[in-house]
C-alpha cells in the first residue's frame, strides 16, 4: 500500500503539471496529498510547515536565490556579461556550441538554483539564436548537471562516498561514463532542434580568450571563496557583488535595480514549497517504510536500488535527499558494490532531473516563463535517453 500510494501521489503531481498548475501550487497539493494518503498527524505537517517558512535553511536559501539573481543582473548592468557573450561569439564559430558554455562552466560550482547563475549568460546568446523559452530553459538546465555523477565537489557524491565506505574517487571513476551520455544526449537534441548559427568573425582570438577569461572574474572569485576558503554561499556572493558595485562606480540606482531585480515572489513560493514538503517526508519518516515493503514483496535487489531513489528523487528534487534517505535503507543491498551505487544514484538523479521540485528547473523554468508541458516534451524523451543509454552501457559493459 506504500508504494501505490506514492504512486498515486505521483500521478497527481504529473496531473497538476499537464494543466499548467504553478510550481509552488503542485508542491503545496503534494505536501497535502502526502499527508492525507498516510495519515501524518497535523501537528507533524504543522510543524513542517512552520520550520519550511521559518527555518534556518529556509531563510539561507531565499537570501542565497535573491543573491544569485542579484548577481546575474549586476554582471548586466556592469557590462561584464556583454563582453563574456562578445568573447564565447567570438571563440567558437557555432553559436550553438557558444550558447551552452556558460551553463557547463557555472555547472562546476555547487550551489542551490545554480543554473539561475547561468541563466542570464545563456540568454543573451540564445536570444540571438531566436530560441524559445522551453529551449532556453532546458538546455541551460540539462547542460549545468551533466558533471554531477562524478565531480568531487558535489554534496551527493560526497555523501553516497560518506554512507557506503566507497572512496569518493573510486564512485568518481565508476561513474564518470555519464558525463559523455549526459553531454552526448544534450548536444543531439541541441543540433537537432536548433539550426546552424553564426555570426561574421571578427577581431584576434587570442584577444577574445583573453576578454573572454576575465569576463568571468567574479565567477571565478565566487569558485574560490566557495569552493577553496569554504566561506558561505551568502557571504561569497554578498562580497563578490559588492566588488562589483565598487570597481563599476554602481550608481544607487544600479545598485537598488540589481537587488529588486531578485526580488520574485513566485520564485520564493517555490523555494518556501520544497522546504515545507521536505520536511514533511523527513519528519514523517513515511519513505523509510518503503524499502521493506519492496523487500517483503520478494523483488530483485536492483527493483528497490531504482525505485526508491527516483521516487525519493522526483518527490524532493534534491540529490542529498536521495542519498541520504535512500542509501542509508538500501545500504544491505549496496554494499560497497560500485555497480549497485551506481544504478541507486543514477536512477535516483534521472528522478532529480524531472523533479517539479528541482529548484533549477522550478526557477529557471520560471525565470524565462517557459510552458510546463512543452518544456517536459523535450526534458521526458531527453531523461529517458540517457537512461536507457545508462542502462546499455551496464549490461555491455559492467555485466550486472
């Protein structure tokens, strides 16, 4: 009865999203439909609800969004994001290929709603290019998590690392093939849906690398007092921006634009909801039965090793959710058996990518006002590609 009611729950949820429900609207209904289909006593749902508004995670997390919008409109407003796009036009001939560099280089710095980060760089590309906001949305999306199975930096990785004993390096390697599929899938579905695009070349490409590296300095500048003096996302971008501000001469006017630019209340819906229905499933404790319902039913340890993480990752958007509720109940099955961690993260990330709740899809599908059905029109097929491309590569290759 577990898992047919998060089945039910997750037909609802795709429900909501064909009739074009709000992001922060089909959270809010999964939040209730979840307590409802289990029985969670209100006082539990209550104090979610009070600690997804309130909590000190919460709060980190609206400041750290509002920050990173902020930032994308500064590096507007500076000019800075004028001469990265002049460089990337300049250095690549296909302005499809220029279009996705902005993407695949934020998507090395671990942060919550990171492709926001991006967003702005690919847009100004992509505007010349006449793409929809579905394309822009999804490529910008796809092309920032194609590192996540194996970048040494991410919270997933290095948690899956933390509860199973594996060294991180070695799951790292395992599982590196997905990177290649993540990025073949992506380029096949931008060269078959975006036509050929290029502009006159002009001026030295040793000029434009240059213009082209320090563009990027505040990007930089966040990756080192993110990622080498571990200071606080909200510290790092609160100095970074004020750098900004000064070495541009900002007016107030300026200065008071970018922040208000980060202001979106849709955007905070969505971020307050994912908080509030995590917190649901995390006080309940309802996805630690759901192991050994599977167990009792006598299925194949590879059906709880899928399952669970996709559900659990569909349901969160958050890959450290997968794994840290998922791996520590299917840890008698994983081991440290590197093709079995490698079938519970993956599954669990396609989970991920699809996930209402993934705050880079919810934002960015916000920020550019991207359609929700035609959006998954090309992120579904795209998702199971690279899936059944996964799962070819492990019966020839691995041999389960």
């Amino acid at each position: 009865m577990i898992t047919l009611k998060f089945s039910v729950a997750f037909i609802i949820a795709i429900i909501l999203l064909a009739l074009k429900q709000e992001i922060w609207v089909v959270l809010a209904s999964l939040t209730a439909i979840i307590a409802l289909l289990f029985g969670i006593p209100l006082k539990i749902t209550l104090r979610a609800l009070l600690t997804g508004i309130l909590g000190y995670s919460t709060i980190h997390l609206v400041i750290v969004v509002w920050l990173i919008i902020s930032f994308g409109e500064a590096l507007y407003r500076s000019g800075y994001l004028q001469e990265f796009v002049d460089s990337v036009e300049g250095l690549f001939s296909d302005l499809r290929v220029a279009f996705i560099i902005p993407s695949m280089i934020i998507g090395l710095l671990p942060m919550p709603s990171g492709a926001m980060l991006s967003a702005p760089l690919a847009e100004e590309i992509g505007k010349k290019m006449k793409l929809s906001p579905e394309k822009l949305t999804f490529f910008n999306y796809w092309f920032r998590h194609i590192w996540e199975y194996t970048w040494p930096l991410y919270p997933g990785l290095i948690l899956a690392s933390a509860i199973t004993g594996v060294p991180i390096w070695k799951i790292g390697l395992h599982q590196s093939p997905m990177i290649i599929f993540s990025a073949g899938v992506g380029l096949f579905v931008l060269f078959k849906t975006v036509p050929y695009y290029t502009l006159p070349s002009n001026g030295n490409k040793n000029e434009k690398f240059l213009k082209f590296l320090f563009a990027l300095w505040p990007i930089y500048l966040i990756i080192l007092f993110v990622l080498i003096f571990k200071l606080d996302l909200v510290i790092g971008l609160s100095i970074v921006l004020l750098s900004l501000f000064v070495l541009k001469k900002f007016s107030r006017k300026d200065i008071l634009g970018s922040f208000r630019k980060g202001l979106s209340l849709k955007i905070f819906l969505i971020l307050i909801f994912v908080m509030i229905f995590k917190r649901e499933l995390e006080l309940s404790g309802v996805m630690n039965h759901l192991p050994d319902e599977l167990v009792r039913w006598g299925f194949s340890p590879v059906i709880p090793l899928v399952l669970i993480p996709f559900l659990v990752g569909f349901l969160t958007g958050v890959n450290s959710a997968y794994i840290g509720v998922g791996f520590p109940v299917l840890l008698g099955i994983l081991g440290k058996n590197l093709n079995y961690i490698f079938i519970g993260y993956v599954s669990g990330f396609m989970g991920i990518l699809l996930s209402p709740a993934h705050l880079c899809l919810a934002v960015t599908k916000t920020y550019f006002k991207a359609d929700t059905v035609k959006l998954y029109k090309l992120l579904f097929p795209s998702v199971l590609a690279l899936y059944l491309l996964f799962w070819t590569y492990m019966l020839i290759v691995r041999v389960l």
